[in-house]
C-alpha cells in the first residue's frame, strides 16, 4: 500500500521559486532513500536530487546550488525546494522512493507534477 502524494507544481516566470513536497505512506522501511526525478518532452527521466534516510544527498549538476532538497524521517515526507527557475526546468516531476536490501531494491513513484518555467 505504499502510495507517494506530490504537490506544489505549477507555472512560474523564469527567476521564480517553487516548493515541491512528497508524502510517502504506507509501510516503508526507515532506511530508504527518497528524492525527485523529471522528464521533459521527448527526454529520458532523469535525476534532480535525492536524499537518504541518513541525511546525505545527491544532486544533478543542473540544479546544484540552486535546488534544496530536504526531508522528513518521522513523517516520510521529502520537499524539493527550487529557486532561480530556469525554462529548461520545465518537465513532470517524479517523486521517487527507493528501499534497498542487500542487492535488491524496491522503487515506488509518484504520479507526477507539471513545472513549467515560462516568461
């Protein structure tokens, strides 16, 4: 029953700000690495930014220094915050959680989330 719930996508002029937030719930291993991937159109899906239960985090070269990514262990929560918003961000958004035991691993995803950086 592991189901991922994203909001906070939507329409912003380039330079803009938005806050992704993802909701994972169910029964979920406390060791577990959670983050967000995107595709545009006509691309693969790619990664943005993932952060594990420890605390350590991974960032695409793209939005280093301008993406935050942050998390709540307790509630199982992970919050992409993106500032400076450029046109090529626009794309769905993925939440993603990945569970890892000795070599196999479980990944469960969220529906998506439109961003669309525009002027």
């Amino acid at each position: 029953q592991v189901q991922l719930m994203e909001s906070g996508g939507g329409l912003v002029q380039p330079g803009g700000s938005l806050r992704l937030s993802c909701a994972a719930s169910g029964s979920i291993s406390s060791i577990n690495t959670m983050g967000w991937y995107r595709q545009a159109p006509g691309k693969q899906r790619e990664l943005v930014a993932t952060i594990a239960s420890g605390g350590s985090t991974n960032y695409a070269a793209s939005v280093k220094g301008r993406f935050t990514i942050s998390r709540d262990n307790a509630k199982n929560t992970v919050v992409l915050q993106m500032d400076s918003l450029k046109p090529e961000d626009t794309a769905v958004y993925f939440c993603n959680l990945a569970i890892r035991v000795l070599f196999a691993s479980s990944s469960y995803w969220g529906q998506g989330t439109q961003v669309t950086v525009s002027s």
